[in-house]
C-alpha cells in the first residue's frame, strides 16, 4: 500500500482491518463470526432466531422460518462463500484493462448465493432496525459492504498512485484543465468496472425479488430499493473518490479552472483591458466554447462525483476571486466622464453576466447572494478611496453614487464612516491644512453625504465626528470664522435659502443643510456677534437706502438662531430706517433750514443706538465748519424731535461727496470724513494769495487728527493729483496739473494703500480690540505667570478666557504673538510653547 | 509701609461653608474685580492670580522687602476663599518654606487681619501689603517660632542664614501640584 493509502486506513481502521476475504467453500463452520457483518462480532443464534420469528410476523417471504439456526448458518456461509469469490476484485484488471465480470460468468449457484443473500437473509438486530427504513434488507446491505470494501482495496492499490501522478502534474491553470479532464475519464472508466457487479448482477435481483412486496412500497421507479441501493453505493464510490484526491489540491485545481473559465468569459485578463477588442469565435477565448468546454469538463466530473459540495465550494472561491478581479478590473473604473454610478454596470454584471456563468456551473444558485457580495467589495473598494471622491465632488458622483447602493446595510454603513473618519483624520484634520479647506471639505462631505443619504439621518454619527474635530480645529481659529461669515453670508447678497413657510414635515433644502451644520460649527455666540459686526459694517458702508435683503436674511437667522439672540440686529436695522424718517423731519424744519449757511452742504445723519452696535470707530476731529453748523442744527433739531436726547457724533463713520475745483480741473469724489476734513482745511485760506500750504504738524493741530490719519489723507489726496508734496511734511494743493503729470508709481501706491486703509471696516476689528486692551492682557500674562510658574499657551489661554473681564475672544495664534512681543521686551521666556516669566 | 501686625496664636478657623449659587457669584464677583485692580494697578513685590478653574484658589507672590533678611527672595502664598468672602478671611499659608517668628514650618501665618480682624475692606492687595511688611517687621511678642523671635534681635547673621537655609523656591511641578 502506498503511504496515502496507509494514511487513509489510519484514518478508516476498522474497514480495512476487518474486512475478509473470501472464505473457502470447503470450510463451513457454523461457530464463527457472521460473515457480511465486519462491524459486529457475533450474536447468539438465539437471539436472532426469536427476533427473526417476531419480525417473521411481518415478512410476506417466510422461507426462513423453516430452517434451524445451524442450517441457515450453514447455508449462509455457504452463500457468501461464492458470492464473495465472484465478486471478489483480486486480479482485476488496471485501468484500461477488461471487465472481468461478463454476464456470462455468472453461474447459476453464484446467481442462487446471491438471491439467497440479498433477498432471504433476514439477520437483524436492534441497531440495523434503521436499514429496513430505507428499504435495504440486512443481507444485501452486508454484501454490498464487503464488496464496497473489495473495491476500495482495489481501487487503492491499483488506481491510487496513478491519480496522485496525475494531480502532481498541475501546475497552471492548462495542466488544471487537462489534468481535471484525465481524471474524469479515469474514474469514469474505474466506475464503470466497479459497478458493473453491482448494477448487472445485485440490483436485478433485488429488482426482481424485494421491491414489489416491500412494505414501504413506493411508486417512483428510482426510489426502488434496488435503486437506492445502487445509488448508495454510488455515492460510496464517489466519497472514495474524492476522498482518494487531495483535498487541497483538488479545490485548487477546480478553483483554477473556474476562475480561468470566468476571466475568459469576462475579458478580465490585463490583456483584453488595453483594447477590450473581441476575440474571434475561434480562439481559445471565445465565451460560448470556454462555456463549452467547462461544461463538458463538469459533466464529467459530475459523472464520478467529484462535481459535488467541494467542487461548489471550489467555485464559490473562484467566483469570491472573480469578483475582485472584475472590481479591479477596467470595466467598473470610477465613470469620470460621464458622471454616473458604475453600479448599474455592476449589477448587470452579475446578473446577465455572473449569474450566467454561475447558472451554467450550477444549476440551482441565488444571484442575490453573488451580486450583494459583488456590491460589498466594490463598495469596499470606493470607501477605501472615500475622501479622494469626496475632495472631488460632483465629478466624483459616479463613485459616490456607487456608494448609495453599498451603505444597504449597517454594517456597510458602519464600515463607511470609520474609515472615512479615520480618512479625515489622516488626511484633513492635520496641523498644515487650512481652515477654508477643512470648510470646504466639509461642505462636500454633506453634499457627497447627502447625495449617499437624503435622510441624513444615519450619518449624525458621522457628521458630529467631523463637527467635532472641526470644531476643535476652528475655534482657535478666529480669522476662519470672520472669512466663512463673509464669503457665506454677505458676500453673496444674492443668497437666500428655500422658503420657510413650508410645515415642518417640509424636506429641508441642501443649501440649508449645509448652513445648519456650519452654524453648528460655531458656538452660537461667537457666530451671532460675528453676525453683529459684518451686519453693522455692512449698514454703515452700504449706499443704498433699502434694506430689504438685509431684512430678509436676518428674518431667516432668527429663524435659525432665535428671536431673541438677533436682538441687537434687528436694532440696527431699525436705527438704519429710522434714521431715514428722522432725517427727513429735521431737513424739513424751519429752523434747520435757516441754519444752512452754504447751501451746497448737506448732512444727512445716521441715529444708532450705541448700546445694541458693536464697537465703533471713534476717532474724533474737527469737521469743516459748515458741516460743524450744520451737525448743531441737526442737534437741535433732533433734541426737539426726540424729546431731548443727545446725539454723540461719530466723526469717523460716515462718507462725504466732495468736489473741488481747482484752476484747471474738477474733482468729485465719494470719501471719508477725515479725508475731507483734511482738503478742506486746505481751502480755507484767503482767497488770492499762493496754494496753501500746510504741514502735517499743522493739520494735526487745527483739525485735532491723529496724525497717522492725517498722513494717510494726505497720501490719499496726493494719489489724486490733488495735493503735492512742496516741502518734507508740507503739502499745497496742486491748482494746475503739470502737462506731464502722471502720478509715479509711489504715489499711486500710497494712495492705494490710503485708500485701503480708508476702506477699513467702521466697526472695530478683532484686531483693534486686541491692541486697544494689549495692556491689560499683558498685565494679566505677567500676573498669571509670576503666580503660576510656567504655563504652556493653551492652557494660559483657557485661563484668560477665565478671568478676564468680558472674556478673552482671541484664538491661541493671537495670544502666542502677544507673547512673542512680550518676549522680544524681554518680559516672558517662552520655550516651545511654554513660557515663564524672566526673572 | 506701616501695617499693623498683632499677631494672635494660629488656630485654623473653619470656615463656614453656607455657600449659596447667588453667594458664590457674588464672591466671583468681587474676586473678579480684585484681580482686575490687582493686574491693572499692581504693587511692587507683590502679585496674586487664581488657580486653572477655580477663582476661589489662587496663587500669590511676595518678594521679601529689601533691606530685611528676606532680600532677593520670592514667597509663594496659597489663597483660599471661603464662599462667604469678603465677610470671612481668606485661608493664606505660604507655600514657600520660610524661617520667620510669626510664620510656622508648614507655612501658617500667625497674622491679626487674617483672624479675628479680618473685615470686609480688606483685600487680597491689602493682604498681600500687611504680609510683604510682616516680613521685615515681625511681631515677636507671641512668636510661632521661637527661636526665630529670638534671633531677630540678636543674631541678625545667624538669622539670615537660616533664612538663607530654610529657603527654597518651589519648581513648577510643585506649583501645579498646589493647584
């Protein structure tokens, strides 16, 4: 025996160790072990008579009951004596070689042992009870063991190592082929020769004498005893097959096949990829013959059973392997160009295309299975490169598309937002990306995410993760909320979300969606008095008298923040409109009118309640003394109207139409107040004698202006080719422009930057307040670090926000260049980001 | 600077503790407003600031006064408020080891203002005044540490030694710790 066949008797001892073989006919004996009953030692005679008696009862056939325990023992062995030498497989033939066992070879007291033992033995005991069930009768069932155990003997030694040569020689997916298919005809040869005793010579005679009176009868043809019998023993000689190949190597094989039989089909090969042309009917490629070809290769090993579980099982890795091959493959690439999901494909894919295959394989197979499985690893492959798709969203709403299907489940949904979370966290959430980016990541993860989900509902989760980092993120952050509020809000006037009047079952729009979790983002407070500035900024600058937008908007974030949180916007508002109807009673009084000294003047006045405006500019200075007039007559006015309320002028703010007109030229121009203040002080010399001139020393004194303002009036005025620059520091207007005057490059940018400067918001900017209280946040650092010992600046900063009277509302960036200076005064020490205080 | 010293025997006066949610503002409040003076107006060689999310402990400093032994130190105090501040005194300890007649080993302060004295005017600026010029001006009568008393007026050297030897600045690490 080979060592696989001493393997597989380890593993079947007792089948082999116990099995006879033929017993001599000249031998008798009446003492020993039953034969045909190699699992079982011998039972008392006794017992089996009075059993046979009681189911005697039952049997239609009582030949037996005549004959004493000795005879029928006798005659037993008799029986089996020469139906086992008939039978018996030594010296047969190898593969290739004749049946033995011609018809004609059958004697007549072989044929009469046979019948005797298949059909009359009627030895049973309790635990054979079962057999009856399936209609196979003691004796039969015993010779039928024997012989099966003949044949594996047989087939062991003979067939065996020519099979396991034969498996050696697959190496590739040809030698599977070829190799798969030698195997088959092999067995289906080595099956033919070990059935031919059973089907020509056991099941007629079991056909013939038992079936009929069976008391289990049962009508269809192949549920005869005779029948099953031959089929269990089939399927015996099948499991030996298998069994007789390595497991493994067996699987592989009829994985390789598979595999190679769908790449074929599918063009999945690299090869077919680059030009995806057709291969000719004729070629090894061709589906219908690769179909073909398979199919015949599958018959065959159907034929001697190797077509069963393992070979589905094979199949099943096959089609697993398939799957990925074709998610890799260049037929579901992400559809750049024509924007749609490849999912469709997909599905036809497995449908029309798997589900063919798989259905040709085997017959009884559930699609939905493959194709959910099909839809898993591609959705798999797509998360995997989520954030690329997301970052390229709209293009990418083929990928995304792909996705909606996938997220069915929720452990896909599950699968999703992990990995994209961990996605975000490598990919986005790190030191060097900037705030816009994160927004702007964030804006097409909803919309990516909405596309996915319409709900939005399943992907909370999701999205307070990112909010959360965000948030994180952004806070320190000042400048990225001012710049989102701008772009988001006002910039775009035009902006409005979806009406509101709808119930609120009414779906909610993207756009607004997307605004919602934004303001998310934020801390409410924060966001409402960054609301508070651009809006009041936004007032103060705007030329138009209608507020209408405005209105609009600040109706839809009440909707959102809350009536009572926009207060002070509504205020201002309000301040706006009214000043309009203020401004037109005091124009139209008496006394107003008198006072309107140059008629060319005309003031029209702002009202604010200061107490609901953010901070403003308050730079104060000497207005033209028209305009001063005028301001005290408005005053008055105004205390009249309004039950004697003080206005406070608030110089700064405000515009002025100015035209000059100048020997040769008129200039008219919308500017600032300090700007006109300025040129104007330039006028008010007598009339006829030079251009006046004027220092900045001058200005500063007369005007009562900060230098730095007067400084850049008069740079504005000189990218105007109003003003020029005679001596250092003093300035006269320029009444006569030179034929070649041009402002220089130098000039234009001072004015530029002048005029830059003017622009500047009229509502104090963050970084105003920052340097109006610098003094008092020093003192605090300094306090803080005397006390404290050494702080790094996160946590300095928790502490400003502490203590601080009116919070501390600057983000680590700013508190870090706070200390900077500090450190360049040689205050604090700073190392790393933590700093102490120099001793 | 001539702040009155009266120094009384130490006991640790256990502080009533009826603190309500409108006492507890009210004493942030006020603790609020000292820490604004405190840092807008500060005095020489002295601060004071809370502790990381706690206004009612905070953390103070004294340089010791020049001319005394006390010359070119730093002390570190711990200030803790009850809720019934400013109507009852702050619990102040030094934390800075520190060799002183009216001052014991772990740091309590034998100091009339801050006992049976203590009124609602005071506060942790006046606090800090009344300690920076215990420091040079120690009241010997009734000494927590006699040997001290002792020396202060007859072996000024060998006093400033023990200063100079008790002394120790407390590292960073420390100083959390306090927190």
């Amino acid at each position: 025996m080979s060592k696989s066949a001493l393997v597989f008797a380890s593993i079947f001892p007792q089948s082999t160790a116990t099995h006879t073989t033929p017993t001599p006919q000249a031998t008798p004996d009446l003492g020993f072990t039953v034969p045909g009953q190699p699992f079982g030692g011998p039972s008392p005679p006794s017992l089996r008579q009075t059993q046979s008696r009681k189911r005697g009862q039952n049997q239609p056939s009582s030949q037996t009951e005549g004959l004493t325990a000795a005879q029928h023992a006798v005659r037993r062995n008799l029986a089996w004596s020469t139906a086992t030498q008939f039978l018996s497989l030594q010296g047969a033939p190898v593969p290739g070689g004749q049946a033995r066992h011609a018809d004609a070879r059958r004697s007549s007291d072989v044929q009469e042992a046979l019948a005797w033992l298949l059909l009359e033995d009627e030895v049973e005991d309790e635990s054979q009870m079962g057999l009856k069930c399936v209609g196979l009768r003691k004796g039969s069932n015993g010779l039928l063991n024997w012989y099966f155990e003949e044949v594996k003997l047989h087939f062991l030694g003979t067939f065996k190592p020519q099979l396991d040569e034969e498996m050696g020689r697959i190496v590739d997916v040809t030698s599977a082929w070829a190799s798969l298919a030698n195997i088959a005809t092999a067995f289906g040869a080595v099956e033919q020769m070990y059935m031919q005793p059973v089907t020509n010579h056991i099941a007629p005679i079991l056909a013939a004498g038992g079936g009929v009176n069976d008391e289990l009868e049962l009508h269809d043809q192949s549920d005869t005893p005779a029948s099953r019998l031959v089929q269990h023993f089939e399927r015996n000689l099948h499991t030996l097959f298998t069994q007789s190949l390595d497991p493994k190597a067996r699987h592989n094989a009829l994985a390789l096949v598979f595999r190679d039989a769908g790449q074929k089909l599918f063009r999945l090969d690299a090869s077919a990829s680059v030009v995806g042309q057709l291969p000719g009917p004729g070629s090894a490629n061709d589906p219908s013959a690769v179909i073909n070809q398979l199919k015949e290769l599958l018959l065959a090993l159907n034929e001697v059973g190797l077509a069963g579980d393992d070979a589905q099982r094979a199949f099943a890795a096959a089609v697993d392997r398939l799957m990925d091959d074709f998610v890799e493959s260049w037929h579901v690439k992400v559809d750049w160009y024509r924007r749609c999901s490849v999912m469709p494909k997909l599905r036809r894919w497995v449908d029309e295309g798997l589900a063919r295959y798989v259905s040709e394989v085997m017959s009884c197979i559930e699609t939905k299975q493959w194709s959910d499985m099909a839809v898993t690893r591609l959705g798999r492959a797509r998360v995997a490169n989520l954030f690329d798709y997301v970052i390229r969203w709209d293009t990418s709403i083929g990928a995304i598309l792909d996705l909606k299907e996938y997220i069915a489940t929720p452990g896909a949904r599950i699968h999703l937002s992990t990995n994209f979370s961990q996605q975000l966290q490598r990919r986005l959430l790190h030191a060097g990306a900037t705030t816009i980016q994160i927004l702007d990541t964030y804006i097409y993860v909803i919309r990516a995410f909405n596309e996915l989900d319409p709900k939005g509902k399943d992907f909370e989760t999701e999205q307070n993760i990112s909010v959360e980092v965000a948030k994180e993120m952004l806070n320190p952050i000042s400048d990225g909320s001012h710049e989102y509020d701008q772009d988001l809000d006002w910039g775009n006037m035009a902006w409005v979300p979806d009406p509101h009047d709808a119930g609120p079952d009414y779906k909610r729009s993207k756009s607004e969606d997307i605004l919602s979790s934004l303001l998310s983002l934020y801390d409410r407070e924060d966001f409402i008095n960054e609301l508070k500035n651009i809006l009041g900024d936004h007032l103060l600058k705007s030329k138009n008298s209608e507020f209408e937008k405005e209105f609009q908007l600040l109706e839809l974030f009440k909707i959102r923040l809350g009536d009572d949180k926009l207060q002070a916007c509504e205020v201002m508002l309000h301040d706006v409109e009214d000043s309009k109807h203020i401004n037109t009673a005091i124009h139209n009084d008496p006394v107003y009118a008198a006072t309107t000294v140059a008629p060319e003047v005309s003031l029209s006045t702002q009202i604010l309640s200061s107490y609901f405006w953010p901070p403003l500019r308050e730079e104060s200075f000497a207005v033209p003394a028209p305009v001063a007039q005028l301001q005290e007559a408005y005053e008055s006015g105004f205390r009249a109207l309004k039950d004697m309320r003080r206005l406070k002028w608030l110089q700064a703010l405000g515009r002025v139409g100015v035209e000059l007109e100048l020997e040769d030229r008129k200039v008219e121009l919308e500017v600032l107040p300090w700007q006109a203040s300025v040129i104007y002080a330039f006028q008010d010399e007598e009339e006829g004698t030079d251009s006046a001139k004027r220092t900045v020393s001058e200005l500063v004194e007369t005007l009562e202006m900060d230098e730095t303002l007067v400084r850049q009036a008069v740079a504005f005025w000189m990218g105007k080719l109003v003003l020029e620059e005679v001596a250092p520091d003093t300035y006269s207007v320029l009444e006569i422009l030179p034929a070649s005057a041009t402002s220089t490059s130098a000039q234009e940018a001072a004015a530029a930057a002048a005029e830059a400067a003017g622009k500047a918001a009229a509502v104090k900017s963050p970084e105003d307040i920052l340097m109006e209280n610098m003094q008092m946040y020093r003192q605090f650092i300094l306090g803080m670090l005397t006390n404290q010992g050494k702080m790094d600046v996160k946590r300095m900063h928790m502490m400003l926000k502490m203590v601080v009277p009116g919070g501390f509302g600057f983000g680590l960036d700013e508190l870090r260049t706070l200390l900077q200076r500090m450190g360049i005064e040689g205050l604090v020490n700073g190392e790393g980001d933590s700093w102490s205080i120099v001793k | 600077m001539s702040a009155a010293a009266a120094v009384s025997s130490p006991t640790k006066a256990p502080q009533a503790s009826q603190a309500t949610s409108s006492n507890n503002t009210n004493v942030t409040k006020r603790l609020q407003s000292e820490l604004m003076t405190l840092m807008m107006s500060p005095s020489p060689g002295i601060s004071a600031f809370p502790n990381e999310n706690d206004l009612l402990n905070w953390i103070a400093t004294i340089e010791g006064p020049s001319e005394t032994p006390y010359a070119g130190l730093t002390f570190k105090l711990s200030f803790k408020f009850p809720s019934t501040y400013p109507y009852t005194a702050p619990t102040v300890t030094f934390k800075t080891p520190i060799y002183h007649p009216n001052i014991d080993f772990s740091g309590r302060i034998c100091l009339d203002i801050l006992k049976e004295k203590w009124s609602a005017i005071y506060n942790v600026q006046s606090v800090l005044l009344s300690l920076q010029s215990l420091l040079g001006e120690p009241n010997n009568a009734s000494p927590l540490n006699g040997q001290a008393a002792e020396l202060w007026d007859k072996d000024p050297t060998e006093y400033k030694r023990l200063v100079l030897a008790r002394h120790r600045d407390l590292s960073d690490e420390e100083l959390q710790e306090e927190q």
